[in-house]
C-alpha cells in the first residue's frame, strides 16, 4: 500500500496521497478532515454523479449549486462566486468527463473569500490544469480508481498538501484507529493492499492507456464532425484532458431525435452509450429537500437533457469506434 500511495503522489506531484475505498470515501473524508459540517455551505456543480452533492450532505452542510459553462460542462467560476454566502466554507469543483476545470480562477476564489479547495478527479487521473497537474494544486483532490484510467476493483485516493489533514484521513479511514487506540468514530474506508497492488502494476501504463484513448477520440471527431450533433470540446494547448468520456450532446431541434431515442438505438445495435449528467438540482432528492426547480440553472440542464456518452477506453478498437460512428450516420445523417 506505501509503496502504491508514494508512487501516486509522485506521478501528480503531492506530498501525500492515501488510498481508499472509493472516490465517494474521498470526498467525504476531505470535508471532514476541512472541519465542514452542519451550518456550513459548499458551492459545487449540479452537473456531476450523485456522490458529490451526497457527500456534502452526510457532513452535515448544504450543497450550493451554481451553473456551469456551456462548452465545457465544468463549473462556472463567475457563477460559483456568485453563490458563494457567508456561511460558505467550501467549493468542490469536478473536472467532468476529464476536462480541466479553471483551477486558476477556482484557486483564486477560494483565497479570496477563505475557502476550502476540494477537487472531484473522479475522471481525472492524468488531467493537467492551467495551474498544473491535478492533484497537486487543491486542498484536497480526489480520484476515483475503478475502471477507465487507473483501475483497482473498486477504490479510490485522495491527496492533499496537508500532513495533519493527511493523517487524519488516514485515521479516519481505518475505523478511526491509531496506534491500537480508537481517537475517533472512524470508518471502513481503507484501500486493500490487493487493490493496491494492482493500481501500483498499472501506474506505468497511464499515458500509454491515455494515448489510446486520444486515438479513438481522435477517430470519433474526424467520424462524426458531418453530423448534426455538438461534439465534446478540446482541452487548451497548455492543459491535458484525461478524455475519460467522449460525450456528444443530441439536440431534437438539429438532429429530429431525442437524446434517449438515439441511445435507445445505439443499445439496440449492442452499443452501450450512457448518460452520465442527469443534472442533480432535477433529481427529487435534491429538488424536494433544497427547494430546488427546472430554470434555476440554465446550461447545466441544456446539457443534461442531450448528454450522451459514447463508448471509450484504452480496450474500445478501431472497429468498434467505426460501428459507433457507422450507426450514428445511418441514425443522424
């Protein structure tokens, strides 16, 4: 596990990282570890799995949500500012689809107004922002290591520039104990050492796997660029998008079909594409306990209502991204 965690924090560029069992463990454990809790707000995107706002939830503070830029799906800086409240102790801001989210105006809000940094890497492994490499630059950054990029069977890292922070979600996450001595109500949150040892046998394999994935992406842009659906932006010549999703957006008005009605279709012909952004302010969870309706934040359910993801991963082939783009053209054209 050391061996795995050390090796981690050199490929990103911090000082300490700590395997755990979930991106979800890291997240939570970072809020905690930053003293959030009940009274407190935390400004995060809508546009983003579950597990972001929950955990915000289950520290005892109320997620804010703020809308987020059209072209990259990420969270608005200008938007994030303005939800921002006295009570507001935090952002958490994701990199969506592996896209760099502007940490250089995020990292300056959060000095501004004194707030906690919390990154959600959960597609971001080999991202690299304007500020540099992710996981090197927030309070606290948080990866997710199940499947695309790193996979371990399930598991998750945090890193952060804290060693009191660090060590309290290392303790946290053996059910609060240290050295034999129970110093917190802990949790079961801890990487297993299998798990870490096949992260670790995989580290030297991440730009190699990343490549790939720019190749298919790559294919997929030159395949579809005719048809009338929006295709994912690029990331800026001074950054690197980790391309952990290539999702294109089905507008009815340009295309005659809906989102679900192409994804239908694509599953049909043995496709699986997904939908990865259900806006969370729409999910009745969060619209019935926070008040919160359809209209209240624009861009975020543009997207959620056409976002579809189309299958990508260092294993997709040449031919299998042919049939993707194939069957798009027989639907599309």
């Amino acid at each position: 596990m050391h061996r795995f965690e050390e090796e981690f924090a050199n490929y990103v560029g911090a000082p300490f990282a700590i395997g755990l069992s979930s991106c979800t463990a890291a997240l939570h454990l970072s809020l905690l570890a930053a003293g959030i809790g009940p009274g407190d707000e935390v400004v995060t995107t809508p546009l983003t799995f579950c597990a972001t706002a929950n955990m915000i939830v289950h520290s005892g503070a109320t997620p804010l949500f703020a809308d987020v830029d059209l072209a990259t799906m990420n969270l608005d800086p200008a938007a994030a500012a303005a939800a921002v409240t006295d009570r507001t102790r935090a952002l958490v801001v994701v990199h969506f689809a592996g896209r760099p989210a502007d940490s250089i105006a995020f990292s300056s809000l959060a000095s501004e107004r004194r707030l906690v940094l919390i990154e959600d890497a959960a597609h971001a492994v080999e991202t690299v922002s304007r500020n540099g490499k992710v996981g090197s630059t927030a309070d606290f950054t948080c990866f997710s290591v199940p499947a695309t990029n790193l996979a371990t069977r399930q598991g998750g890292i945090v890193t952060t520039m804290s060693p009191e922070r660090a060590e309290f979600v290392r303790v946290a996450s053996l059910h609060g104990v240290s050295r034999e001595q129970v110093v917190m109500p802990g949790f079961r949150y801890y990487m297993t050492d299998i798990q870490a040892a096949i992260g670790l046998g995989q580290l030297a394999s991440l730009e190699a796997s990343l490549q790939r994935r720019e190749a298919i992406w790559s294919r997929y842009v030159e395949g579809l660029r005719h048809l009338p659906l929006t295709l994912p932006t690029d990331a800026s010549p001074c950054t690197v998008h980790a391309r952990h999703l290539f999702t294109i957006l089905i507008d009815p008005a340009l295309s005659g079909r809906s989102r679900d009605n192409v994804r239908d279709a694509l599953w049909a012909h043995g496709i699986d594409s997904r939908v990865h952004s259900t806006a969370l302010h729409l999910q009745p969870y969060y619209a019935e306990r926070f008040n919160l309706r359809r209209g209240m934040f624009p861009n975020a359910e543009f997207i959620s209502d056409r976002a579809l993801s189309l299958p990508l991963s260092a294993a997709t082939t040449d031919r299998e991204a042919d049939t993707v783009i194939r069957v798009l053209d027989e639907l599309l054209s």
